[in-house]
C-alpha cells in the first residue's frame, strides 16, 4: 500500500496589470533607472517600520544589472536590502528576489513583463513563493495584494503618467 504524499498547499501569486501609455523601453527604464523617483518610501520603507531606527527613508534604488541589488538607505547611509535582481533583460522583463526585513532565505519572487500594445505598454507584476514564509504566506499574500495596488497599479502608473 502506498502512503499518500503531503503537499505544501500552494499559495497563488500576486498579480498586477497596468498599461502605459510609452514603448517597452520608457516603462522599463521608468520601473528600473527611476525605481526610487516612483516608490512611495514615506509610506513603504523598512526604515520608517523598523521602531528600533531613528533613522529616516531617504532613497531606495534598483541595481540595472543581473545580481544588483534592490536596496533602501537612510539619511544616515544605513542600507537595507530588499532583493537581489535575479533576471535583468531589458526592455522585455526584470526579476528580484524579494525580502524586505526578513532572512534572504525567505525571499519570493516579484518578475515584471513589459509588453508592447496598441496602448503602449502592458506591464504585468507577479509576485510568488510565497510558501517560503511558512504558516505566514496566506496573510503575507493578502498584504502585499493591497500593498501592490497602492505602491505599482497607483504609484507606479501615475509616476509614467507624469513624466508624459
């Protein structure tokens, strides 16, 4: 008799659409060289989190290369990771690991496609593994859904549409 196999139940994915109004190449530049102009820091840093730092957010930033770094410094230079960029081609796709104030062995996965339409740019966000954080990943899910919403559907978006 075989015994059933245990499955980790598998979390699905974040996924965020939004279509811009430039080429491929301008929405990829605008998410990678002008990562830190689009990010809303005030409201989405691991500074501004952390109760035991008197630091303030002062710029975060995405390394444009394979193995760069998707980092958050401090007024004071301090610098918190978030993620390592796993896949770097532009202007078609980035990938990062992702892992904001957490061990880097518990790191998802965020990937953005950059696709041309009639429109402009379709730009498709997903972000898995989720069932890397454990009994947490369910409600970690959930968090980031909404926290995608404000920081990419909204800040995102509306930074490109600013810049046109």
């Amino acid at each position: 008799m075989t015994m059933p196999q245990q499955t980790t139940p598998v979390v699905p994915p974040v996924i965020k659409t939004v279509t811009v109004a430039c080429t491929p190449e301008e929405a990829f530049r605008y998410f990678t060289v002008d990562f830190g102009r689009w990010w809303p820091l005030a409201t989405h840093s691991c500074i501004a989190f952390a109760s035991d730092h008197k630091d303030t957010p002062a710029s975060c930033v995405l390394e444009g290369r394979r193995g760069g770094r998707l980092l958050e410094r401090g007024r004071s230079g301090e610098e918190h990771v978030w993620g390592t960029v796993l896949i770097w081609e532009p202007p078609s796709r980035v990938a990062f690991s992702w892992h904001p104030m957490r061990d880097e062995a518990t790191a998802q996965k965020v990937e953005v496609r950059f696709s041309a339409v009639r429109e402009g740019t379709k730009v498709v966000l997903t972000h898995s593994g989720w069932e890397r954080l454990g009994d947490d990943a369910g409600k970690e899910r959930d968090g980031y859904n909404e926290g995608w919403e404000a920081v990419f559907v909204s800040a995102y978006s509306d930074y490109v549409r600013g810049r046109l």
